[in-house]
C-alpha cells in the first residue's frame, strides 16, 4: 500500500525552487528575531509603566497568536492522516509494535541523557547559590495548575471518548491512539477496499502540507511580533540579572545537542549534518515562538525531504511530542535544583535523581498544558521539600528559557524519527545512496 504522499515542493523539477525559498524563509526569520529583540528593547524603554509594557506587547501578541491558531488548525488533521496512512502501510501489529519498541528505546534513553547532563550541570553552575530571593508578598504560584498531574489521569487521558473532542482539542496523543487503531483496522481490510481510504488519507496529508507553506510565510512577521512582545515586557535587563541561570541552561543545552548530534552521526553518518540543515527552520521557529506545535507541519514536511518515509513520521514524530521532550527534561532540571540552591535547601545526589526520575514519569502526562514543565516543576517540587511557589522566581524568565527547550525537543524528535527509519529501513533508497556514498570517501 502507498505511504504518505509527498509535499508538492518535494516533486521531480522543483528541488532547487524549494531549497531556495526555504533559505529565504530562514534569512527573514533571523532578521525577524534581531528586529523583534530592538524594537522590544526600544518599546520596554519608552514605555512610562509596566502596565504600558504589557498593553503595548498585547498588540504585538495578535500576530503571535493569530499564527499559532493557523499552525493549530493543521495540527490534527495532519497528525490523523500521516499516522493513518502509515499505520494502514505498515500492514500489521507486529510491524507497528516494532516500530514503537525502537522509538520508545531511543526516547526514555534520550531522556535519562538529558537528566543527566542537566543534573551534573546544575550542580556545576549552581544557577540559584547565593540568590536567596524573597518570594513577592501576597502571591501564589499563578498560572501553574497542578491538578492535572495524577498518574491515573494521564493513563486514563491517552484513550479518546471522542476523536472529534480529542481532533478539536489538537489531543496529540489521543489522535494517535485513534488513529493507530483504525489504521490497523484499515491494514486488515482486503486491498481493493482499504485503497479509497488510503488515497483519501494520502491526499488530505498532501494538502496539509501546502497548507503548511501557506502559513509558513507568515512566519517571519510571526517571529518578529513573538520577540517584540517579550522583551517589550521583560526588557533587556532580564538576560543580566539570571544570567547564570540562563547562561548555564544554555551550555547544557549544547551539551546534550552535541550528544544527540553523536548519535545521530552514529547511526545516519554525515547525512545528520544534511538533517541538521533541513531542521534549522522548524528550529527558528520553535525558538522565537517557544511553541512545538508551530514547528510541528514543518519538521514532518522537512523530514519527509530529508528522505523519511511518512509511515514513519507519522508514526513517530506524534509519540515524541509527548515522550520525547529532551528540552523539557533539561529545564526541569535545572529549575528544581535552582529553587532548592535559592532556598538554601541542601538534597543530596540520590534525592536529585529521585526527584528528576519522577519528573521525567510526570512530564509524559502534560502536553498541551499550560507552561507544562513549570507544570511538573511546581507538582513534584513539594514531595522533595521544596516550596512549589519557587516557580515565581522564574517565571519571568521562563519564556526566554522556553525558547531553548522548545528548539531542543524539534532536534531530538527530528533525530529520533530519522533514526527509527533507518533502523527500519524507511529512508528513501536515494538518501540512502548518497549517505553511502559519503561513508565511502571518508
């Protein structure tokens, strides 16, 4: 049976027409992000109050989320038809148990990875010694909602009672779980009656992705409002007064790249550097608007040019983007032991890594909740003696932070799903060649 059918810029002619218009969209993203951070610099200065900063981004923020609505009205039913019709291809449940055995190896080991590194580092850079900064009389922990955490509510979440609520809700996971089963089910019908339902699948899949660059031009005027809008608010200031913080964030950050780059030039060799190039997009725009579903239609679009099959992406990229956050498990990281080293609160190296491993069991529970790891960092902080107000005291920081991770998780997850492809197989004969070709002159 037929696989996702690719994006129209990827057909025979059209190679170099796409790969110049993609390094435009990347030259205008990046002077969009210098522009943003000036002019955000510029308003937070002239503005006479922070109620005024705050008036002022709201401005900015319709373009920002004026975006994000486009980008989250493609997500479901892209995710429904990819993963359809690569299910529906696989054939059977022992080619889709595979598939799923090898992704989830690489995601909880990419996860340990990154808790690691991001304990080793906070210990290191010690980001909140000597900090000891009052909480701000009369708040709370606002906007951390951490009632959603039960481990029973997040088994019990992963199944539908609706795929219209969980499409309408861009339930990522939920999608997913749908959609493995009817694309099983589709698998098992004799050819001549799955074939309408996979064309219909192929060919919603194929639209969606010129859909996708539709939106993608709005991308740099996005960015732009995105940027603007938090530092109008937050000012320059904010990046010297937790610089330690975020400076220390950041080379850990590197770090854990440097290690998922390895792997990845393990397995793929020197196309990972080709991989790399073809995800810096997706990258800038997770980065400027701190959101993974914004990057989401491109890293599919970029991995299927790259030479994925889209049984693959569709398959795995999905269940990375609630198993595979390696940003995020970075961060969380890194915020609990800040709020433990400003308190003053000593734990020692097996608490640390109690704590992180229940973060990390946590963190599978909250996509699509608000601030999702602020989320786990104020849930979990309490059983290990910490104060879940101390989110406060990087909340204002906690979009710049925001950025990194986010950018992180599109790299791991584009990672990973080539990587599950090549160990199944699933990447395009010519890329493969051309990969061998490159493993032969070295």
């Amino acid at each position: 049976m037929a696989g996702v059918t690719k994006p129209a810029s990827a057909a025979p002619g059209a190679g170099q027409k796409s790969e110049g218009r993609k390094s435009h969209l990347a030259l205008w993203i990046a002077v969009a992000l210098v522009l943003g951070v000036a002019v955000g610099g510029w308003c937070h200065a002239q503005a006479a109050s922070p109620e005024m900063a705050e008036a002022i981004a709201g401005r900015f923020s319709i373009v920002t989320t004026i975006f994000l609505r486009l980008i989250k009205m493609i997500i479901a039913p892209l995710v429904l038809s990819t993963i359809v019709s690569g299910i529906a291809s696989l054939g059977d449940a022992k080619a889709v148990g595979g598939l799923a055995l090898r992704a989830m190896g690489w995601f909880v080991t990419a996860s340990l990875v990154s808790l690691l590194i991001g304990l080793v580092m906070a210990n290191i850079v010690r980001p909140g010694a000597g900090l000891n900064l009052p909480l701000p009389a009369g708040r709370s922990a606002e906007g951390i909602e951490t009632n959603s955490l039960s481990l029973g509510q997040f088994f019990t979440h992963v199944f539908p009672d609706s795929i219209v609520a969980a499409m309408s809700g861009n339930e990522v996971l939920q999608i997913l779980v749908f959609a493995v089963f009817f694309g099983l089910a589709v698998g098992a019908l004799p050819r001549e009656r799955a074939a309408p339902i996979l064309a219909l699948a192929d060919a919603v899949a194929a639209a969606m992705f010129i859909v996708t660059g539709y939106v993608m031009r709005l991308a740099p005027l996005a960015v732009f409002a995105a940027m603007a809008a938090v530092v109008t608010v937050q000012g320059l200031g904010v990046l010297i007064d937790y610089g330690r913080f975020i400076g220390g964030f950041y080379l850990a950050l590197l770090l854990l790249w440097a290690c998922l780059i390895g792997a990845g030039r393990l397995f793929l060799g020197p196309s990972v550097f080709h991989l790399l190039s073809l995800l810096k997009e997706p990258m800038l725009v997770a980065f400027s608007t701190a959101s993974s579903e914004a990057a989401y239609p491109k890293t599919v679009s970029q991995l299927e040019a790259f030479g994925v099959s889209g049984r693959v992406t569709g398959f795995v990229l999905p269940l990375g983007y609630s198993f595979n956050l390696d940003g995020s498990m970075m961060y969380q990281t890194f915020a609990a032991l800040f709020i433990a080293q400003a308190y003053g609160i000593e734990m020692t190296f097996s608490q640390q890594v109690i704590m992180l491993l229940v973060m990390m069991l946590a963190s599978k529970g909250i996509a699509g909740v608000p601030r999702a790891s602020l989320v786990v960092v104020a849930a979990v902080s309490p059983m290990f003696g910490l104060p879940a107000e101390g989110v406060l005291l990087i909340l204002g920081i906690d979009q710049i932070l925001d950025m990194g991770r986010t950018t992180t998780n599109v790299i791991g997850n584009g990672l990973a799903t080539a990587t599950v492809a090549r160990w199944q197989g699933e990447i395009a004969p010519r890329r493969r060649a051309e990969t061998a070709g490159r493993d032969g002159q070295r």
